[in-house]
C-alpha cells in the first residue's frame, strides 16, 4: 500500500496546528505583512462552489504520469500511467476546465480515506479527469493533519489494468474501483518535500508564498517534479519527465499551474472565476 516519506531539504515543520504562519521570515513576499492561515483556508471546499479554469497549450505538447493502485486482497497492484491528454489537438489552444464542489462524499474504493470533498467535473476539453469515477480532495488523517490529497477513483475497466490482473481476480465482475491518490499541497517549512516511498516518481515541494503570475494576490507555491521512465524517458516525449508549478489562494484553491518540460513551457491553468 502507498506510503509517505518525507525529503528534509531545510527544515520539517514540527506541529501543524499552529498553521503555516510561522513560515513568515523564510518567504520570498513580506511574510510579515502576510496571514498565512491554515490550509484548509486554501481548499474551496463549499458546496456549490464552481472552478472555471483555463488552460493554454503550448508548442511542446503537455503530458500526464499517474501512478494508479488496482486493489488485490490485501495488497494492491500498482500501475505507472504515462501519455498525452486525449482532447490534446495540433490546432486548439485553449481548454476550459470547470468543477464544481458536491460536497463531503464517501471514497468508494480502499484508499483508506473513508471520505472527502466530492468534485463533479462540467466540463474538461483537454480531458485531464475523462477517465474518473468520481474525483475528491481529502484530508489525509493518517499524516498528522497537514497533507491534502486528490483522489480519482476508476472503473475496473481502465485501459491501465494489466489484462493479466483482470483476468486472474475476474475485475469486470468486481466492485472494487482503482484510484490515484497523489498529493494536492500541504503544509511545510519551504524546501519541505514530500514523495511517494516506492517508486520516487512524484515530488512535491513547498517553495513558500509568492505573488501569483498575472494576478496580484500571493499564493503558496509548490513545485512537481516528475520522473522520466528510467528506459524509455529519453526516446518517447510523453515517458520523459517534466515540472508543474503551482499556486493556491486564500479562499480560492488552486489559481494557477504552469507544466514545463526540458525548459519549455507546455501548459498553463489560470483560474478565471475569480
């Protein structure tokens, strides 16, 4: 089953209940002048609440890596999904992205989440969420209360299934789902990083609160770090690795993402309901 460690680049933050402010001194803004909060200032998480985003595609072509868990009796299966977005074509430019906030909801699969903020998804013309079941962010309370996750849960007819899985634990006849679970954002001391203890291919670090490009409020700032295929990273352009940038608002959740891939810019998301 998945696990968390943590990559101690500075500091670790020692106890999260007294939120992100004491990070102040360390940030590239007026920390200062800043209130930091908690975290869960930061996750829109009101019914009702609707996320418009737009997203720009560049000349380099934007891709995914997903490491995605297929449970098996007391274990689970997991599978490194890599590609290219399916609504990803030669003459569009633009997406838009719309979500919407259903509300608390149960996880159903064994994720060990027994619930989070339920999203329903309106509207995805780049196709970063067409194969979900349902998607959520949750609290992960098994990590101390400071790490938020998004979860996508997945029919057991998912391309990424091995066939020889499915056809061993009869998945098609099962009510078990897959999932991703990969992390959101967290709290941290900037230059904290989390990652996933198995394979090392998704990093998430805590860069500190800076002002969001195009807009003028500050947000925190996490940077993603993909790994490329350790074989084939190098000769097949969605296998290779790449870098997101992202910034989360008080009160709005995430407003800003920036995917780059050997330097180049490949995609942008800016929130425009703001």
């Amino acid at each position: 089953m998945k696990k968390i460690i943590f990559i101690i680049l500075i500091a670790l933050w020692s106890c999260a209940s007294d939120g992100i402010k004491d990070q102040a001194d360390n940030n590239n803004i007026n920390g200062a002048d800043y209130d930091f909060g908690k975290l869960t200032d930061y996750i829109p998480n009101e019914p009702g609440t609707i996320l418009t985003y737009e997203i720009t595609r560049y000349e380099q072509q934007a891709i995914f890596c997903q490491e995605i868990y297929w449970p098996e009796k007391n274990d689970a299966q997991v599978v490194v999904a890599r590609g290219v977005f399916n609504g990803d074509t030669a003459n569009k430019k633009k997406f838009i992205l719309v979500l919407k906030v259903k509300g608390e909801s149960p996880i159903q699969s064994s994720v060990g989440i027994p619930s989070g903020t339920e999203l329903i998804i309106l509207r995805d013309d780049l196709g970063i969420y067409e194969k979900a079941k349902q998607l959520f962010w949750a609290l992960d309370n098994k990590k101390d209360n400071f790490i938020w996750d998004e979860i996508m849960t997945l029919n057991p007819n998912h391309v990424s299934l091995d066939p020889r899985i499915n056809s061993r634990n009869s998945w098609a006849n099962t009510k078990n789902l897959g999932y991703t679970q990969k992390i959101f954002c967290f709290e941290g001391m900037p230059q904290t990083a989390l990652t996933v203890i198995e394979r090392k291919i998704d990093i998430l670090m805590f860069d500190g609160v800076f002002k969001v490009p195009g807009l003028n409020i500050e947000g925190l700032k996490f940077t993603r770090t993909i790994e490329p295929d350790p074989d084939l990273g190098k000769s097949i352009n969605f296998m290779g690795g790449y870098q997101e940038e992202s910034y989360f608002a008080k009160n709005l959740g995430l407003v800003y993402l920036k995917q780059t891939i050997a330097g180049k810019t490949s995609m942008v998301w800016r929130r425009i309901n703001i």
